[in-house]
C-alpha cells in the first residue's frame, strides 16, 4: 500500500459548496463500493477522518450502521447560509459538524470587493483557526484543495484572499485550485470584474489551478441530454454511468445545476484517485505542479474527461498518449502518468487528461475583452469603489497581470520547435 497523504478540500461561494456537495456523496459511494467490509483504510482517511475510534472493531472494521464517525477533512465557507444549510439537513450531515462551518446571512452581493476586503477581515482569524485544526489532524497534510466560482463574490473575493492566508500561515503546503469561470451570458453583470480580480490573486498565491468553463459544462450536459432523450444510444448505456447524474443518496435534493457539478465532481474523483487507492503507478497532486508546471505563473490547466457515459459490454485496450503528441522541443519531458485500478462508481473505465498550454490564453483573452466592455464606462464600478481599502488602480493592476499573463503564453507559442538556447527569458516575478 502506498503512503497515502491527507487532503483537506475547502469548499468557498455558493457554487464551490454545490460542487463539494456532490464531490463528497461521490466519494463515499465509490468507497463504499471498493471497501465493503466498513474498514477504517488509508483510502478512506484520504479525504475523511474517524472521530469514533469504539466503532473500529478487530481488524479494523467498522461497526455496521456507524459510518456517520467519519467526517470529511473539509472546511465549508459561504457567506450565505443556504446551500451550507441544505447540506446540513440532507443525508450529507452526519459528514460534517459545526467546526467546520463558517457562514454569515447577508452575501457579498456578487461583490468580489466585499468578499475580500470586508469578510476576508473578518473572518481571517476563525479562517485560520479552522484550518488550523484540519491541518493538526493530519499526520502529514498533502495539500489545500480550494473550490470556488470566479463569477460571484463569496467564490472569487473570499476564496481568493484564502489563498493568500494559507500561503502566509502553510507556507511549504501545496495550495490547487478548481475555478469555475462564468460564460459569456452569465446573469452576473459584475462577473467579469470579479473575475479579473480574482485572476490576479489566482496568478500569485496559487500553486496549480484547474479552470472549469460554465459554459463548456452547459454544452456537455445539453448535448448528453439531447442524445439520451432523442433515444439515439438506445439501451446500451449503463445505469448510472451519466457524468451528469447524481444517482446517489440525495436525489431528490437535486438543483438545476446539479448536472454540470456532477461533471466537476467527477473530474475531482478521477484527480484523487491516485491519492486515495493503491495503484501500479501513483500519483500525488504535488506531481502534478512539478511535472506540468515549468514557469511559476503559468499555472493553468485544461482538462478532458473521458467517457461521459459508459456504453454496455465494451472493451476499451490501453493505449499510451504520449507518443501522438506534440511537445515543446525544450521540455519534452513535461509528462506524468497515474494508474489506478478504481474507476468511479457506474463506470467500468475512465480518462483524465491535464494539459498545460497555451490554449488558456483565448478563454483570458476573450475575459479581458468582457472586462473593458464594462470598464471603459465606468460601469458598476461606484459598487466597488465604495469598499474599503479598494481603489480604481486595483482594477488597473489586475487587468495589467492578465494582460502579462497572456503575454507570457504567446511568448511561449512563438517558441514552438525552438530549441533551448535560443528561447527568449520570460519576465515571470516569483
């Protein structure tokens, strides 16, 4: 058995706690699934702790109908208390206790300002004091594994001054990031203000971020219902084996957007898996930065997902990637496989792929463009300006770390079949 790492995963916003929500009913059911017998693993204290020890009985098995002693090494944030509530009164609840709670009732009000200025203050010191205590119940804690929106306030202001604190106080603990962006049309009219902000804290306190596009999430479950509902795949889809559907313990607690953050949440399973299950080739998610990552800033992975559906009776034959793809003349060693026997629940196989390159740079590019729209007039920008501690250069200086952001990664696109000495520096601040 490998030596398994504790991970504890911060759930902040409205948006990060939904995705969480899934992520944990996921993960107790694909355990479930694999450990039959109740034991109390290495796998299972991942991502959960026993605060029980009388229900471990001899051998180390668990006592039947006590599986509520684990609870999630999670911390849940919002500074609104729905969704945390809705948590708390479903079958999720014996997962999580009051310690591990921070909510307030009134919002940020899609503020990014007033997450990070005004309840980043305020609640830095219960912040630290929570994480503290994640942290001390780890032997030796892995890394902060932090979900929020970009589009919101709570997601993108108080997740994003959370970065800066677990870099002050956990200085050597890995800090990965799942960020979902908000599309074009998203309702938000602030959002691209949020998210440019947001960026900025994203490009120098985080260690790997994970950009989830809404609007490529939308286009994946309408496309997944459109061939489910036109009968095209017949019978020949396994139960349960939708991305998008819940198929788990709170079913009837479903939401609109439940379909988009079962696909988030089983991107994160497919992440952790490794870090969770003995495998012939493990992986930690420290890899991950070290292999993927050769410039500090440029941090941003793509990710693929593969199948969205598991077709019955099919017989997939490995195959190595690695081969079929171009690389950089100068890093051709920027490459890390993980294997794990353990496919997530309802699926007899299953692919993540992370890539660092330079596609990112049309997603931040048409951002930037969002952003001006509403900048040039001075829109909404009298909502922000009214926080204290926020001025207009705040904005100037974010927009001005995109745009570098950008910069660096076409610089990086001209570099295609460069060889080593002759790459121009890139002017990357540590």
């Amino acid at each position: 058995m490998p030596v398994l790492f504790p991970v504890s995963l911060i759930a902040v916003g409205q948006c990060g706690n939904q995705i969480g929500r899934c992520f944990w009913d996921r993960a107790l059911r694909e355990h479930a699934a694999v450990n039959q017998k109740g034991i109390y693993d290495e796998a299972i204290s991942s991502f959960f702790r026993n605060v029980d020890t009388r229900v471990v009985g001899d051998g180390g098995s668990i006592s039947k109908g006590r599986i509520c002693s684990l609870k999630a090494r999670a911390v849940l944030i919002d500074m609104e208390e729905g969704v945390v509530n809705e948590i708390l009164q479903g079958p999720l609840r014996d997962v999580f206790d009051s310690r591990q709670l921070i909510t307030d009732i009134s919002g940020s009000g899609n503020n990014w300002a007033v997450g990070h200025k005004i309840f980043g203050s305020l609640y830095q010191e219960q912040i630290l004091e929570k994480l503290r205590k994640s942290a001390e119940q780890c032997d030796c804690l892995q890394c902060f594994f932090i979900i929020h929106s970009m589009g919101g306030g709570t997601g993108s202001g108080l997740g994003t001054f959370l970065l800066k604190v677990l870099e002050d106080e956990f200085p050597e603990v890995y800090r990965f990031v799942t960020s979902v962006y908000p599309s074009g049309e998203d309702d938000v009219i602030t959002s691209p203000y949020n998210s440019i902000l947001a960026m900025k804290e994203l490009s120098e306190h985080a260690h790997c971020v994970l950009p989830i596009d809404n609007q490529s999430l939308f286009d994946i479950t309408s496309k997944i219902d459109l061939m489910v509902n036109s009968g095209k795949l017949g019978t020949t889809i396994k139960p349960a084996s939708l991305v998008t559907s819940s198929a788990g313990t709170f079913k009837k607690w479903q939401k609109p957007f439940d379909a988009m953050n079962n696909i988030v949440a089983n991107l994160l399973l497919s992440l952790t898996s490794s870090a969770r299950f003995e495998g012939s080739l493990n992986m930690d998610l420290n890899e991950i930065s070290m292999n993927l990552v050769p410039f500090p800033q440029l941090h941003y992975l793509v990710s693929s997902l593969t199948p969205l559906y598991t077709l019955a009776d099919v017989n997939i034959p490995p195959r190595r990637l690695k081969p079929s793809l171009p690389f950089v003349s100068w890093n051709p060693d920027g490459w890390k496989t993980s294997l794990c026997p353990v496919p997530p629940v309802g699926h007899s196989h299953s692919l993540l792929a992370l890539a660092n390159n330079t596609c990112v740079r049309t997603a931040f590019t048409e951002l930037r463009a969002r952003f001006m729209r509403l900048y040039k007039k001075k829109a909404h920008l009298h909502h922000y300006l009214q926080v204290e501690g926020m001025e207009e250069s705040c904005f100037t200086e974010a927009v001005s770390s995109l745009s570098t952001l950008i910069q660096e990664y076409n610089q990086l696109d001209d570099t295609k079949g460069m060889p080593i000495e002759d790459l121009p520096r890139l002017t990357i601040a540590m």
